[in-house]
C-alpha cells in the first residue's frame, strides 16, 4: 500500500487538493480533521464541555457513548456519527473552535489513532491533518506540508464559509486561523510540525489546479505502480 501524508495549518488548502489529488490516484482520502470535528460535534450535541478539565468525561463519553463510523463512497471519506451523516455539519465555524480544542486532549487523539492507521494499512491513501506525517503515519511512503500566509489562508476559508451561508467578517476568519495557527502548534499532544522528511509546498501565490497537477504528477513519478 502507498501512503501519502499532508500536513499543514487551517485554510492551507491540504483537504482540498488531497481529496483531488487521490481522486485523480485512485486512491482513498482520509480527512482527518473531520473526525477531530465529529467527536466536537458529539460533545456540543450532548453537552459536553470541551476542556482539558473534563478530560476524562470526555474519553469516557467517546468509548462508551459514540459509534463513529467513516464510509468511503467513490473515494470520498464520509463520517458518521451514531448513524447520521455528519459531513454538513461538521464545517460550521463552532465546530472548526471545537475541534482546535479537542483536539489538543491526549485521549481524543489516542482514540481516533487505530482508526486511521487501520485505513492506511488496508488502502492506498492520500490522508491529511496536522500530525499525519508525524505521529499517525510516520512511516509514510511520502510526507507532504502545505502551507500559505496566515492572510491568504484566511481568505479561502472565508469564500468556503460564505458559500456556505455563514455570517462572518473576514476579520473574524483572520483571528480564528491565528488562534487555531497558536492553539495547533503550541499544544502537548502531536503539536503541528513539518515533518523531517516532509516537502514544503507553500501556495500562497499558486492556485489550486496547479497545486493539485504538480502534486498529483509528482506522486505518480515517485511511485512506478503509478505510471
């Protein structure tokens, strides 16, 4: 099985071009983030207060009380939280703050591991988060980091939200990535880091079909199954 790891911070554009990338591979994308963002949304839905002070009635919630399951439907990753499909609602704004927050807590982290180790071993993946490379997938076949000015970063999250109907400012979207930007790379637990042998790719000033061809082209080149 081929493993590719993406990493980087909110607003990179990581999820984006790995789920093309892996469309145009044939291979599996697993979007980490949207599992760290279901088990937020379980905790809000059963009011839970996300905080390193009720740790442990967290973890005790998720094992007992949660059944997450992920279904890959033509390539796509779609999470299900207690038999619902959760994709729509895990991108809201709340959300995103929510799973900053509880994704920093050692045993959300513990808990989703053999999740996507055990779809890394069974698929050929192109999965994408903040510690894939890492601490989830440090042996990956290649190690990817995508990154951007917090600025640029900021903009793109704000078009995806307002096309999504949400009430915001750009300046609201600014701040929240400069928080999640603080929160995911000062955090205990798998701080976001580029991985030793991780290739840096910033897109700042690359949009995303080149983004995604020149990845997608060099993928194929590292791999001769793929040619």
């Amino acid at each position: 099985m081929i493993n590719v790891a993406i990493d980087g911070p909110v607003g990179a554009g990581k999820s984006s071009v790995a789920r093309e990338c892996a469309r145009r591979l044939g291979f599996i994308y697993v979007d980490t983030g949207a599992l760290y963002r279901s088990c937020a949304l379980f905790c809000i839905k059963n009011g839970i207060t996300i905080s390193p002070d009720n740790e442990s009635e967290i973890a005790e919630a998720l094992e007992k009380r949660l059944e997450l399951k992920i279904d890959l439907i033509d390539g796509e990753q779609h999470v299900y939280v207690n038999g619902e499909d959760v994709n729509g609602e895990i991108r809201t704004i709340e959300i995103s703050k929510a799973a900053s927050e509880i994704s920093a807590l050692p045993s959300v982290r513990k808990y989703l591991l053999d999740t996507q180790r055990s779809i890394a071993a069974n698929n050929n993946v192109i999965m994408d988060g903040r510690d894939i490379g890492t601490v989830i997938l440090p042996n990956a076949d290649l190690k990817i980091f995508i990154t951007a000015k917090p600025e640029v970063r900021a903009k793109r999250r704000y078009d995806e939200l307002i096309a999504k109907g949400e009430s915001i400012t750009l300046g609201e979207v600014l701040v929240d990535v400069n928080r999640r930007d603080f929160n995911d790379t000062h955090r205990k637990e798998a701080p976001l880091k580029q991985a030793e042998d991780a290739i840096l790719i910033d897109t700042t000033e690359i949009d995303f079909e080149e983004t995604v061809s020149g990845l997608t082209a060099f993928i194929m080149s590292r791999f001769e199954t793929l040619a």
